[in-house]
C-alpha cells in the first residue's frame, strides 16, 4: 500500500469512517488486494479489501490501545468523513476530524477547529454549521444535564442532500458547539441502492418518568426523490451518554385514508391532564397540506385521532406538497403552530417554501386558532425547518438557514448552517415573536467605530450586529464589501424588504405591513438575520456572494428619528 502513518489511540478509541472504491484508472488497480489496514505491531487489527464503488461506513474500536500504523492505498480507497474519539471523553473533547491527503494524515482536534473554521470565508462565525458535509433540519433538541443537545440532518459523505443521518453536537450555551459522533444511521444502504431517504426529521422528547427518547421518520427507499417512498415513524431510547440508539424500533407505520406517501418529522408530547402521548405529523390530506394528531397511552401504540390542521386550497392551487416539521407546543396559555409549506410559491412575491404560524387553544383535541390567519414566519425566508424545545423556562428555537433557491459555491467543503437560537414569545395581538437568546452579548468583541454619523466600518470576516431604536419608518441600511453591494435592508412603503446580491429581481422578499419601532441586524459571513419591532417581524437571508463587510451605512429619510443606535463586532464562537 502506498501510504503509511503512525497513531497512538488510547484503549477504547473508536474510529468511524465512510469510504468508497475511487473509478479504477487501470486494470492493475481493479485487481488490487487490501486497500485499507490498521496494525497493531505486526498484528492487522482491522483491513478493507476494495471496497464497492458507493459509500458505506466503517468502524473500528481500539479495544487494545497503544500504538497503530495505518496503511492505506489512495489510489484505490476514497473516506470522506473520518474521525476518532474517546467515547468517555468525547463529550467535552468532541471527535478529532482525520484528512487522509497527498498521502499525509492531518487530524484535526477541538483546537485546530477555530482555524478549520475560520479559513472558509463563507462560513458563519456565530452559528452551528457541521464541520464537513451536508446538514439541514435540527432535530432532537434538548437540555440534558445542564448541556443542550443538537441533533441535525446529515449527509456525512459530500456537500450535498443525500441519504440522512442524525449529526450530533453539545452546547453549553446555545452558541459554542462541540461536535459529536454521528448518532443515527439509515436504516438501509442506500448508497448500494442509488437511492435516497434514511433517517429524517424527529424531535426529542422527555416523558412523565424524566426519561428522554426520540421520535423521527425513516424514509424508506425512494429512487425518486418525490415518489416511490414510504415514511414510517421511530422511537429511539438512546444510551445514557447520548452517543447512540440503545434501541430504535417502528411504532407507526401507516397514514389515515386520504394521506399519501408524505407522513413525516414528528412531534410529540405527553398531555399530563389526560394522562396521554400525543403526537403531531407533516403531512396531505387529499392534496391539502395538513397536519395530523395521534395519540397513544404508552408512547408505542399510536392511533389516528383527527387532522389538527388543513390548509386552505389557495396553498395546494399554488404548489405545496405537504406540511414538513411541524412544531406545536404551548407557549404563555396558548397554544402554537408552526409549519413549513413545501414547494409552495407565494404568488404576489414569488417566494418559495414558507413558514407560518398560528396561534390558538387546544381542549379536547381541537386545535381551535385565536387570529383570523396565518402569520408568515420569516419573511426572508432562508430560515426553514424549524424546532423548538423548552429548557430552563423558555422555548428556543433553530432553524435551518437555507430556502433551495440559492445554493452554497462548489468547492465548499460543507453546505448548511442554523439560525441563532430564538427565544419565542406571544404578543398582546397573538402573534409570535423571536428574539435571538441573549447569550450572544457575551461574545461581543469591540463597538463598531463610525467614519461619520451613520457610517460603520466593519472588519471583513467578523460578525457584526447593529440595533437600532426610534421611529424608523423610510430607514435604509447598506452593507458593502470590497466586490460591492452585500445587501439593502429598507423600510418602503410600509414593509421591510431585504436584497442580497443574488437578487435578480424575480422574487421579492418584504414583510406584512409594519411601523418599525425598532430593529436589530446581524451579518456574520453572508447570514443576514433581522428582527423588528421586538422580534414581530422577522427576515433571514444567506448570500454567497459577498460577505466580507467592510462597511454599514444608514441612511435615514427625512421621517426617520433614530433614538439610539449602536453597532457591535463579535468573536467567533468557534475560538474558545
Ligand atoms: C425539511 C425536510 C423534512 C425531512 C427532512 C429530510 O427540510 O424535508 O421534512 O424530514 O428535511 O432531510
């Protein structure tokens, strides 16, 4: 084999790696032997002969410890992710990423990932996004022993949607993540099949005895993406060190009559009044998006109950598929809806895939609303998916800051990242509101200096956030970088609108009507996050275009009374 490097693995260290069999340049390299080995002294502990030409995982656990010399042909053998760690450690020290490369082995430790991080001048620097890969929707949030848990759609073997695992991270602070193995794996290979689905959305949940669990869908085999699938949904009880599945087994496997193929991303609680499980579902019913309550006495057993939820035939005439990831909790009295409306088009700005909620009551079942319509969610619309938990008496959520309508550059060695974490709330006219988790002052560097009144000079790469205050109808706020214009945020006409140097002017991203009292922006590498008039309103929007700032400008119009303003440049949460 043509390549060798030296390790040393502690007893228990535990290898995980995905590999395939690179396309063969010639017949002598079709016909090879062993193409991956670890030796322990003259001993081989572990060997792959040529393995097939789609991805599969491997794993290796160095029950004996000490030293190991790995061998591998690179010829032959491609692993795309690959890491090692101590399973008692690894919750502090996270995983170590291994690059095998040019024939060398570069690992990658907790300390090496702020310069990982940090070179990619597209990667957010206040935001969880995976270290390499393709991530999505959050799942699984909890706050277990004092830490939150993050669970998120995984693709481990390129930058691309594929078939789906559940990535894992620790926080102690919603905003500093360690990366963790990953804890869930599709069911099937569907790699061999060329197909697509494995395991899909869920959420966590904590029953009436404390203990946690998971409930997700496993998408079965589809070779299309949009048909040919079957969902079906999982229970997990995980190890008491969340690591892995102690066991994972199938507790609901059919729709009710009308529903098709999309039956997805549970969500489920325990109704402590009526001493039962509950659970909603995103789904059709008869071509309607909609969303579906079951119920249950044991968490196991599930029975259709009613459709909670049915879309008015406006969103089928224009173009949803389905409800995905729903989140339904209750928040100050009430209780709250959220849904995410696939392949929709808003017809009067021709934006895609839209999140809404509604505010209501929910007695016997009935989700009954209390506001006449659906509040649209996010009106920049890079934030879907969207999952919210409770911990230390507030509901947070995280979304996915991504819409399909712009894609991240190839060559990028991940694609996906999440919002920051969002408090939510419920305002006096029942709407919900956002508000980023406060634990992000603490990760302030430096006031951002002004070259004149209005005109902030930013650090290319850092984070910044700028809050303002006042009576702000007709403000704009430019960002630009050294290749021009990164993004508009205007208040015109009464609605806030947002541009990013994408916009060809085919889509436009505005808010409902609003008088904005107050407003405050984050721009970190290309995310551009917007709350207004105490989190009412809310915009997300991801540019790949430019997104190192060099400077913020406001300009105000004549009706604008700026109050107070202040600018701030951050730390990256990846150096701690
Ligand atoms: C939303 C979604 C979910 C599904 C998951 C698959 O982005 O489509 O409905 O469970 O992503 O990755």
């Amino acid at each position: 084999m043509s390549n060798i490097v030296e390790l040393d693995a502690a007893r228990g260290t535990r290898f995980e790696f995905w590999a395939r069999r690179k396309a063969a340049k010639s017949r002598a390299e079709d016909s090879a032997g062993e193409v991956f080995a670890l030796r322990a002294g003259k001993r081989i502990v572990y060997r792959i002969a040529p393995p097939p030409p789609y991805c599969q995982f491997y794993a290796y656990t160095h029950h004996a410890g000490g030293p190991l010399t790995l061998e591998w042909d690179e010829n032959i053998i491609e692993l795309s992710l690959f890491y090692r760690f101590d399973p008692i450690r690894v919750a502090e020290e996270g995983v170590t990423f291994l690059d095998l490369q040019g024939g060398r082995l570069v690992a990658r430790p907790k300390v090496a990932w702020p310069t990982w991080c940090e070179s990619d001048p597209d990667r957010p620097q206040l935001r969880f996004s995976p270290f390499q890969a393709w991530m999505n929707d959050p799942n699984g949030l909890c706050f277990v022993d004092g830490r939150y848990h993050l669970f998120y759609q995984f693709h481990p073997v390129e930058a691309e949607w594929g078939p789906m695992h559940w990535g894992h991270a620790v926080s102690d602070d919603l905003y500093r993540w360690t990366h963790l193995p990953v804890f869930l794996h599709p069911e099937q290979n569907l790699w061999s099949l060329g197909a697509t689905g494995g395991a899909f959305s869920g959420s966590a949940f904590v029953g009436p005895d404390g203990g946690l669990s998971f409930y997700y869908t496993e998408r079965l085999p589809a070779y299309d993406l949009f048909k040919e699938y079957k969902e079906v949904q999982k229970l997990v009880v995980p190890s008491a060190d969340l690591l892995r599945p102690e066991t994972n087994r199938v507790v609901l496997d059919n729709g009710p009559p009308g529903s098709a193929h999309d039956f997805r991303d549970p969500k489920v609680w325990y109704d402590a009044a009526g001493g039962e499980y509950r659970m909603v579902l995103g789904a059709a019913i008869d071509g309607d998006p909609a969303v579906l309550l079951y119920g249950s006495e044991d968490g196991a057993d599930w029975k259709f109950l009613s459709v909670l939820y049915r879309a008015p035939e406006h969103f089928r005439q224009h173009g949803a598929r389905c409800v995905e990831c729903p989140d339904f909790f209750e928040l100050d009295g009430r209780f709250v809806l959220v849904m995410g409306f696939v392949g929709y088009t808003e017809p009067t700005t021709g934006r895609h895939n839209l999140l809404y909620a509604q505010v209501g009551t929910f007695d016997d079942d009935r989700f009954m609303p209390l506001t006449p319509a659906l509040q649209e969610l996010d009106f920049g619309t890079d934030f879907y998916a969207m999952q919210s938990f409770r911990a230390k008496e507030r509901q947070i959520a995280f979304a996915w800051l991504f819409n399909w309508e712009f894609r991240k550059p190839a060559g990028s060695p991940y694609s996906g990242e999440l919002s920051l974490p969002r408090v939510l709330g419920v305002d006096a006219q029942l709407r919900l509101t956002m508000l980023p988790e406060v634990g992000y002052r603490a990760l302030r560097s430096h006031a951002l200096t002004q070259a004149a009144a209005g005109h902030f000079i930013c650090e290319p790469g850092e984070p910044i956030e700028l809050s303002l205050t006042g009576a702000l109808d007709g403000i704009r706020i430019v960002g630009r970088g050294g290749d021009g214009e990164s993004f508009t945020i205007a208040h015109v006409s009464g609605r806030l609108q947002v541009n990013v140097a994408e916009d060809a002017g085919e889509i436009e991203y505005r808010s409902t009507p609003l008088s904005l009292e107050n407003l405050t922006v984050f721009f970190d590498r290309g995310v551009l996050e917007i709350f207004a008039n105490d989190g009412v309103v809310c915009g997300t929007r991801r540019t790949y275009k430019v997104t190192a700032l060099t400077a913020l400008e406001l300009i105000a119009s004549g009706a604008t009374r700026i109050d107070a303003c202040e600018g701030w440049s951050y730390n990256s949460v990846w150096r701690w």
